[in-house]
C-alpha cells in the first residue's frame, strides 16, 4: 500500500505535464527565432535600431506581476481568499498594463519608420519576436480572467491548487521568457 502511495506521489499531474510540453515548445520556438536574427545580424546590411524606453518600464511591470502571481499563489495554498482574489486581480491589470506598454512601443515603433517590409533590419525581427511574446501573454491573461470569474463565483468553491499553480508556473515562464528576450535585444540592437 506505501508503495502504491509513494509512486503515486512521484507522478506529475497531466495539467503540469501539458503545460511542461507546451513551455518546452515555446522556448525551442523563441531559441529558433532569436539564432535567426543572430545568423540575419551578422550579414551584410542589417540595420540595427533602438529599443522604445517604454520596454524597459513593460520589463518592471512584468517583473512585478510575476511576485504578485507568487503571493496569489502562496495566499490561494493558505486559504486567504480574499487576498488570493486582490492579488489575482491585480496580476491580471498588471498583464494588460503589460500589453497596453507593448502596443504603445510598436506604435513608437512604426512612427520612428521601422516596419515589417524588407528584411534587411532588426525591426522585422523585434515586431514578429515580441509580437509572438504578447501573444502568449495575452493568453496568460485570458487564463488569468478564467481565474478572476472562478476567484469570485460564489457558486465554485474548489480549493484545488494545481490549476492556481500552472498558472503561475505560465506567468513566471512568460515573465523569464521576456526578460531574455529584452536583455538579448538589449545587448544585440
């Protein structure tokens, strides 16, 4: 019977598992897109640019939501609801201030003259590689608003854990993810 009980305990929940494979997927994606734009760059008439400082305040904002995901995390395994929901709401504004920041930097973007024409510059490049980011940041925060709906219904009361935590596991990895992509941008623009 402890035998039983202990290989139970080693195995990892298909949620985890599921999420595990897709991360995986999405960082040989992003691996893939940025060797690219190192081949691309060392060619002959790749232009370079300059990153918007927006980008620099949208890392913080992820930054931060990445701790407030943790706390929500860390309050939803003891139980405090309510600061589980404020903590959860606040992570799901900070996600949407994050895509708000990211559509108003490719706005600067397209206004200072780079474009998705051409590919001789590192601007295709940027808006296809932190396009793809927001994305997957976007679906972050639809997770996040299923979780707010289901946070605040009077009708679910489940305390399961596993969803909260895939959930933060995909915040945290989307949070990590961008801070190696704006510090590879930051170093290779």
């Amino acid at each position: 019977m402890t035998e039983a009980v202990s290989t139970q305990r080693k195995k990892i929940h298909p949620h985890k598992f599921t999420l595990w494979v897709g991360i995986g997927s999405i960082i040989m994606m992003f691996a893939g897109l940025t060797s690219a734009y190192i081949v691309k760059g060392s060619m002959a008439g790749f232009t370079t640019m300059q990153m918007p400082k927006l980008f620099y305040y949208s890392t913080a904002v992820m930054l931060i939501s990445s701790l407030t995901m943790q706390w929500a995390l860390k309050s939803f395994k003891e139980r405090g609801m309510q600061q589980y929901r404020r903590l959860l709401t606040l992570t799901m504004v900070l996600g949407f201030t994050f895509i708000a920041m990211q559509i108003i930097g490719f706005s600067q973007l397209w206004e200072s003259g780079t474009r998705l024409k051409g590919s001789t510059g590192a601007g295709q490049f940027l808006y296809v590689i932190f396009g793809l980011h927001a994305v997957h940041v976007l679906g972050g925060v639809i997770a996040l608003i299923v979780m707010f709906i289901k946070a605040f219904s009077a009708r679910i009361r489940n305390y399961n854990s596993v969803p909260v935590e895939v959930m933060s596991t995909y915040w945290h990895f989307v949070d990590l993810l961008w801070v190696y992509l704006f510090v590879f941008f930051l170093f290779k623009l």
